[in-house]
C-alpha cells in the first residue's frame, strides 16, 4: 500500500507499507520531496526517511541504515534500503538487507 501523507507540522511525506499474511508488516516514511540518491536513516524520527516494523507483536523503528531512491517520477517511485531496527522496550535489533520497493505514487 502506498499513501501521500500530509499533516501539520510535518514535511509531505510517502508512506510505503508491506504487510505478511502472519500479520509482520514494515513501513517505510519517504519525504515527498526527496531525488534520486542515498539518504541515511536519523533514528525513530528521523526528518527525512523512517521506518517502523510489527514483527512477531513488537514494533520496531529504524535505528541506522540507508534508503537509496533509484528513480522517481511523478506516478512512480523506485528504490533500496538496508536498515536497523530497534525495539524500544527490549532494545533488541534486527537487519533488514537488501530491501527493495517498486511502487506507483497516489
């Protein structure tokens, strides 16, 4: 699923959600605004990419890691992304690699 996010207070953004028929699901938070190129996550709240996970009942934000958008258009957006994730209560961490998404702008 994807969704252009507008809110006040924040910069326009792209929410980007895949969800796995065990209920795992990741989100992936693009600022609208962003080209072509390699932007590095800044923790859970990070202005400019973010991410949080639901694994096995506990979300998961992103930590460290990089979103590289491979190419954009005004209908499509296409890309790659490495990422830490943390949970906030247990501390534990995860490794997602090599990640990729295609999907078509709203």
């Amino acid at each position: 699923d994807v969704a252009s996010v507008v809110s006040s207070g924040v910069d326009p953004y792209y929410s980007i959600v895949a969800k796995k028929t065990n209920g795992d699901s990741m989100g992936l938070s693009i600022r609208q605004s962003l080209g072509v190129g390699t932007y590095q996550f800044a923790g859970a709240f990070g202005p400019q990419i973010n991410t949080s996970c639901l694994l096995g009942g506990l979300i998961y934000t992103g930590d460290t890691g990089s979103v590289t958008i491979t190419s954009k258009t005004a209908t499509h957006i296409t890309g790659t992304f490495n990422v830490v994730i943390k949970n906030f209560t247990s501390g534990s961490t995860k490794t997602i690699s090599a990640g990729t998404f295609s999907v078509d702008l709203p």
